[in-house]
C-alpha cells in the first residue's frame, strides 16, 4: 500500500474567474508520493468531484481524470528528483497568452506592456470588446464561455462584426455545450473558430482543442488533425508547472495558456514563478521545483 500524504491549500483571486463560478476562494491539495509531487485542484462547478471526494478516490485507488492526472505528474517529477534534474532543462516551454479576469482598458494596456500578444477573456461584453479593438490594434483574442452563452444571442451579437473584426478572434471556447452538429451550425454563423475543452475527448471536427494536463493526457489527442492549445487548470503554481511542462515536452507550437498565477494573491510558491509575461519563468529545483518550499510544508497522511 502506498503512503499518501497530502497538504492543503486555498488560492484567492481578486475577482470571478470563469462565467460558471462566482466564488472567489479555491480549495486544492498538493500531493507526495513516493518522492514525487502533484496537484488536485477540482472544479466542482465545471463537473468535477469535491476535493474531499477526489482525496477518497486517491485514498482507495478508484481513478478519475483528475486523480490518474495527480499520480502521472508524481511518478513523472518523482523520476526527474531521483536523479536531481530539472524536468525543464531540455524542454522549450510555449509562449501563453495573457488570462484576463475582466474585460478593462488597464489590463489590456498592462498585457500589451509586459509583451503579450493574445488575449484570452472569460464571457466578455461583446460589443465592449469591439469597442477595443481599434484601441490595441496589435492584440488578438481568445474569448471562453464555460458553455453558457445564449446561440441566438452571439449571433445577434456578431453580425454587428465586420470580416475584419472577427479575423482578430482566434476562437470562441465553449460557447455552449459540446454538440456535434449544432457547433458546426455554429461555426458557419458566426465566421468564427471555435474551440473544445471540457468535451475534446469526443470531438474530432473543431478546429482548436484545448487540453489540460490537470485532466488529459497529451498523447490520446496527438493525431487528432485539430489545432492543440495547452493551458492549465488556474491551479497551484507546481499544477501550473506541470502544464508548462506538458506543453514543452509535446512540442506544442501554438501560443498557449500557462501563465494564470497572476489571476491569485501573492504567496511563496506564486512568486516563484515571476512577473506574468508571455514567457514561462521556470521554477528553480528538482523535477518541478519548488524544492525548499515543497519540503517546508506540514504535510499529514492520507
């Protein structure tokens, strides 16, 4: 039997992060087994299980993506501290975009400083959107719906759009819930590419998928002819590195979403990973890093 043991955490945010969430405090668990170290951060208003459930389903053995995710990024850091490197010595990690909490002016000036060149937006007010797009005309934009936008609506919305408008949006992600035929009716609507995260594993026909290593396996989605864009799950910083280094090590050469740090308060593990810019700070240590900081933390068995 495996020893277990588990620490757990609270990331804050200033704002809402998502349209299918208003709360402003989340709860996860760091992970160490046998060496290695993961991350358990559920999203239980996006389907998945409590924290303290997903604890009982590691405690058991029973796998869940977000648990069978946990145990290959331990076993995968635990490999990297035995022999005392960095698993990101030879991966090059992607560019991110930037993961604005809100549509403002100022965050969209303070992106473009610190050298971003995408954007990505949580269920933004389209008709403000448009209205900054001439102001920052060297940005382009991801927007992610949680599956809660109104059909009727984006199209209203978009047929105010010029070609040349909608041509600066990369995709919408999950603008409702994943259905085959009712997106590609969507897609031919609107003029716009649309992105699939929570439902990728069944799709074979948008143009962008956007995985999480938190919850998926790069190598099920390799020949998939679809765009591949990584981003992690807005989870703890060693969570966070795990995706960077997903993404560097399947070569992905599309702008991805690795840099949602800066969504939290500041706390040690946060700093660690630098300014929010388009490049990846990696994180000093062993496997993933963190080492000091991952030792000095009272960890308790499962």
């Amino acid at each position: 039997m495996r020893d277990f043991w588990v620490h757990r955490y609270q990331l804050t945010s200033a704002t809402v992060l998502n349209a299918a969430s208003t709360r402003r405090e989340f709860p996860g668990a760091l992970i160490r087994v046998d060496g290695g170290f993961g991350c358990l951060h559920p999203w239980p208003e996006l389907g998945d299980p409590s924290l303290d459930d997903c604890l009982a389903h590691l405690a058991a053995g029973r796998g869940t993506p977000l648990v069978d995710r946990a145990l290959a990024c331990v076993q995968i850091d635990a490999e990297a501290r035995a022999t005392g490197h960095s698993l990101f010595k030879k991966v090059t990690v992607p560019l991110s975009h930037a993961t604005l909490p809100q549509l403002e002016r100022g965050l969209l000036e303070k992106a473009t400083a610190a050298g971003f060149t995408t954007v990505k937006l949580k269920s933004p007010d389209l008709a403000s959107l448009r209205s900054h797009l001439a102001a920052h005309p060297a940005l382009r934009f991801r927007i992610d719906f949680n599956s809660t936008a109104d059909p009727r609506a984006l199209t209203e919305a978009f047929s105010q759009w010029t070609a040349e408008e909608k041509a600066r949006l990369d995709f919408l992600e999950d603008p409702v819930p994943f259905q085959k035929e009712s997106w590609q009716e969507l897609r031919a609507t609107l003029g716009i590419p649309l992105a699939n995260d929570r439902e990728s594993a069944s799709d074979s026909t948008s143009e962008f998928l956007v995985l999480k290593p938190a919850l998926d396996d790069f190598r099920a989605f390799a020949a998939r002819p679809a765009r591949k864009i990584i981003t992690s799950y807005m989870d703890h910083p060693l969570g966070q590195s795990f995706a960077a280094y997903e993404a560097g090590r399947s070569a992905i050469e599309e702008i991805c979403g690795l840099q949602t740090h800066g969504l939290f308060e500041k706390d040690a593990f946060i700093e660690r990973l630098g300014p929010v810019a388009p490049r990846f700070t990696v994180p000093q240590g062993s496997g993933l890093g963190f080492d000091d900081l991952l030792e000095a933390l009272p960890w308790k068995r499962l």
